[in-house]
C-alpha cells in the first residue's frame, strides 16, 4: 500500500492551497509560527536527523513541552520515517530512563532539560529548533539542505507510541498505527469540525493522548491555529491565555472548569470569543456541565477517549450537549458494553466499555498479558465502566479499577460523590475504597472545604445528606478533609494515592 504521508496532511497540503502565511501556533518563546515557517522548521529537522546518522524507523523520545519546537520534532521525525514518543517532562529523570529503555529509544529530543537526561545515541534540543526558526541558519536541529522528500509511512506501521497516563501504576507504551491517526481524524475531526479561523486552547498537554490530539493533529488538520501554554499549567496560566488569545475552542478536564468558574462571570472577555468547550479526561458531572455552559456561554462537548483507542472515542455532538452523558460513539467507531465475558449487556445495565474500529491500537510495547486482556473481542477495552440508555446513549460511571465493592454491591465512586457534592461549603469532593476495622471495603470521602467555610458545618451537612439520600451500604465510613485533591499529570484525581491514603 502507498504510504501515508503525514506532514503532507498536516502541514504541506495548507502551503499548496496559499494557506502557507496563516498562523499554525501562537507560541510562549516565538510569538505567531506560520505553517510555512513549521513546514521548514520540520524539513530541517529531518535532515538533521539524517546528518546524525539517524535510520528511519528508529524510535525518538520527544521530552514535550507545549512548544512549536516540538511539534517540529515530531513532524521531521515523520518526515524521515521515525516514530515519535511524546513524554512529560514531570516524569523526572528515572522516569525518563524507564521509557527510553523500554521503547529503546536511539534518539532524545529534549525540549526541557531534565535533571538527568536519559540515554541516548542522539540527543537534539528544542533550544536548536527555535534558533533555526528565528535565524533560518543550519544547525544541529536544522539541516534543510540535507533533507529527501517526506515520503511517508506504511497504513499499518507504527507512527508514533504514547505511554498511558500511569494512573493506574506504572505507564505503558501503546503503539498507533499511521491510518489510525488520519482515521482519528477523519471520525473525531470531523465531528469537532475547527475551520481555518479557529483559535483552539488546550490545558491538557501534547505529551499526552488528549492534548497531542488538540494542540497537534486536529488543530493542524484544520488549518487552525492553536495557543501554548509555557510552563505549567494552572489557574494563573490558563487565565493569563485566554485573556491574552482569546480562543474559540477550549480544551480540558472537569476540575480546571470548575476552577476557572470561580474567577469568572459571565461575559468575561477572556472567554467572549469561546463558541465551543471540550471536556475530557475524567466525568464532567451535569450540574458542571451546565455551570459551564451559563458562565463561558458556549455549548459543552463531553469526551471520552484513551490512549489505547488514540483519543477521543465517544463524545457528546456540539450542536447536541448532553448534560452529564459521556455521548454517542464518534463516526467510523463502534463502542459496545459487555460483561466481564466479553459478552454485549442490555440497556441500562453497567458494564465495561468496548471500543472497535479504525483508530485501536496495534497493541502495547512488549507487554503481551497486558495486549492479551486489553485488545480482545475484536477491538479494545478502555477500562471505563459504561451504561447504555434508552437512547442509545452511554453514561460513564467509574473507571474499572475504582468500582467500590461494598458488602458485596458495586458502587461506582461518583455516585457518591454526587450527594455529596450537594452539600454546601464543599469546594471538591472524591470517594475511594478504603478498609475498616474488620480490613474489609468500605467507602472513603475525601473533602476539600470552600475557604473560610466550618468543618464542624460542614461535618454536619454531610451527615444530613448522606442519611437522607445514600442507602445504608453505600454511606461513607469515614470522611477526611483535605486541602487539595492529588492529580495526576494529566489534571485527573489521582485515586490510587488517596487509595494508599484510606487503607
């Protein structure tokens, strides 16, 4: 088969059509990157590769930052027939070591400097990159006299590896083939629909599946545009960017909108321009989903995705919000939910998500138990527990891992915390299995107060609610108040740590 090329689709098919002088990134360090200047930063980045003495088909650690820089990296590593692996650089040094090692990387792209950066036969910065954009001189990252035409990979190889989220132990490499990613574009991206004047703005970072997805492949598939965020991203940060971009679409999670919306009113510049807001990453509750719809005065699409299905896979239409609703399968996907036997379950009855389709993965890097439990049933398992209604929607309701089991019930964690959450003075709230005295399941709250608020209050309150609206197996056994929820990398609640924490 012809092989795909993805620089083209990106980026080289913009400049064929005079697009070539329309803004590709708005960027922290360089300010506006047209697609021509990508598209040149890109073939001199290849070349360089080549001047390394680099084969294609070698694997590349890209440490990401949100920068133009690495999406370069990333582009001429396609150009010469590489495979990208977008990492954060929290991962810190061992982290970092652990990857490379385990997709045996020959090549380190290092955009942040680490501590220790891991080893590697070459090793280019995202420092080079910015000063062959800036200058157009050659360098070790920008050698454009050195590079063959881009000429693509094959459908069914591996283009580019993403490690899980790890917020269920240790992160693993899933391997995406070529046509899953154009696949992923032509289903989800065309459901999303950006247009050559969108501005798209994503919290959720390129090193991970649902921000590589925003800020690189459907952004540039549009001929968007898409702002970067510097450094880390917080309330500060996110503020700051929609005030200074003012963007149309804006990508996160469910805890920085709730965030977000106790700064702003609605009618706020910062969010005036917004005509559409993307949630992801863990349940946006409907109450939420609302709040947020009032105050950015944009419709809300809920998503759900995961690495080993390459991004967003079931998703609420734009034009269609569903308060509180995970959505509909995205077209070219088929999502199923089956028992623990791989068998379909009815309506209305919870059960895990199966997803089959153009954009699963090939699999997972050298871990063929994992494969074996995940890519089955002639597609893969997200390890989200999932119910269909009526309609044909489906409503998520835990991951997998979090299901509460109490004196023999399944209870999904957000069923709790939804009564809870109805209690006032409470700024955030998570519900995880912890043990009791007799070292049996109980449930576990974890509370976050609003400021200023009374514990004893709130204590009370709590009381109240749980004895009114939770049957007596589904109360929580002891409720801890905290100051903050831990997150992940990625922004989602870090459950396991609060899971060690309860035991």
């Amino acid at each position: 088969a012809a092989g795909i090329d993805l620089v083209d689709r990106l980026v080289g098919r913009h400049l064929a059509a005079g697009r070539g002088d329309r803004t590709a990134y708005l960027d922290p360090g360089l300010g506006a990157v047209s697609y021509r200047a990508l598209y040149e930063a890109a073939r001199g980045y290849a070349g360089a590769l080549l001047a390394h003495g680099v084969a294609p088909g070698a694997r590349a650690l890209v440490v990401a930052e949100d920068s133009v820089a690495t999406v370069a990296a990333v582009l001429g590593l396609w150009w010469h027939g590489c495979v990208p692996v977008p990492v954060s650089p929290m991962l810190g040094g061992s982290g970092l070591a652990h990857v490379a090692a385990d997709c045996a990387a020959e090549v380190v792209h290092l955009d942040a400097a680490p501590a220790v950066p891991p080893p590697a036969t070459v090793l280019l910065t995202g420092d080079a990159v910015r000063v062959g954009i800036r200058t157009g001189s050659p360098n070790a990252a920008n050698r454009p006299d050195l590079a063959r035409p881009s000429t693509g990979h094959r459908p069914g190889r591996t283009a580019l590896i993403q490690y899980t989220s790890g917020s269920t132990g240790r992160p693993k490499g899933v391997r995406h083939a070529t046509s899953a990613i154009t696949a992923m574009l032509d289903g989800f991206g065309g459901l999303l629909a950006l247009d050559a004047d969108d501005i798209v703005l994503s919290t959720a970072r390129m090193s991970f599946g649902y921000g590589f997805g925003s800020s690189v492949l459907c952004t540039l598939d549009a001929g968007a545009t898409a702002a970067l965020i510097g450094g880390a991203v917080d309330l500060h940060s996110v503020r700051a960017a929609l005030r200074r971009h003012r963007p149309t679409v804006l990508c996160s999670v469910p805890r920085l909108y709730a965030a977000l919306l106790d700064t702003l009113r609605p009618g706020d510049e910062a969010v005036a321009a917004l005509r559409l807001c993307l949630t992801a990453g863990e349940n946006c509750p409907a109450d939420l989903n609302h709040r947020i719809q009032e105050v950015f005065g944009a419709p809300v699409m809920n998503c759900l995705g995961a690495t080993e299905v390459m991004h967003v896979v079931v998703a609420t239409p734009p034009d269609r919000p569903m308060p509180g609703r995970a959505g509909l399968a995205v077209p070219g996907t088929t999502a199923t939910v089956r028992d623990e036997h791989g068998r379909p379950v009815p309506d209305g009855t919870e059960g895990r998500l199966h997803i089959a389709g153009p954009t699963v993965a090939l699999g997972y890097l050298d871990r063929p138990d994992d494969d074996r439990a995940t890519f089955t049933d002639g597609g893969a398992y997200t390890g989200d527990l999932v119910r269909r209604e009526a309609d044909g929607t489906l409503t998520h309701l835990c991951r997998a891992d979090d299901i509460l089991n109490l004196g023999g019930y399944k209870v999904p964690p957000a069923e709790i915390e939804a009564v809870l959450r109805t209690v006032s003075g409470l700024r955030d709230c998570a519900v995880v299995g912890g043990l009791d005295a007799d070292g049996l399941e109980c449930a576990v709250a974890f509370v976050v107060p609003e400021t200023g608020a009374d514990e004893e209050t709130i204590r009370r309150a709590l009381r109240a609610t749980v004895r009114a609206d939770l049957a007596l197996y589904k109360r929580p056994a002891r409720v801890e108040f905290v100051d903050a929820l831990p997150s992940t990398a990625t922004g989602k609640v870090a459950a396991y740590r609060l899971r060690e924490q309860a035991s």
